[in-house]
C-alpha cells in the first residue's frame, strides 16, 4: 500500500510507516499488518485502516479512518 500512495504521488505520514491496526485498549496490545505477523483478522475483534497521507511538502495532511470487524465468511464494515 505504501507503493500505491507512492505512486499516486502522495506521502505516508505515519512516523512508522503504519496505515492499519487493531483496536484494543491499550497501544502496545495493537497488531500491525507486518512482515512476519501471522495473526488472521477474524482472530482481532476489531480492525481499523487508516492511511495518514498528504502531497510531498503540503502543510496538511488527510486521513479517512475504516473500521472492520472480521469472521471466518469475510469482512463487515462498522
């Protein structure tokens, strides 16, 4: 996804590169989609994908936050 954005000319603001994570009660309880995590989206009760991007040298930046709750048939947008 950081390709994509890439791509279409914009940059990723997330001071760690992030756009997604689950939704849990505390941040360092959070599941990033990175290389090597193994964890399935149904196994999270709630998941959220939220890129924080803007055009390179822009003062402002956009972000459009999804929330997602997954089981084993698909995905259900809240």
């Amino acid at each position: 996804m950081n390709e994509f954005i890439v791509e279409k000319g914009f940059v990723n603001l997330d001071f760690m590169g992030n756009m997604e994570h689950s939704i849990v009660k505390t941040q360092g309880d959070r599941i990033y989609i990175e290389k090597g995590n193994k964890t399935k989206l149904w196994d999270v009760k709630y998941f959220t994908f939220e890129p924080y991007i803007a055009f390179p040298a822009s003062k402002y930046g956009y972000t459009k936050e999804n929330f997602y709750d997954f089981d084993k048939n698909g995905r259900m947008d809240l």
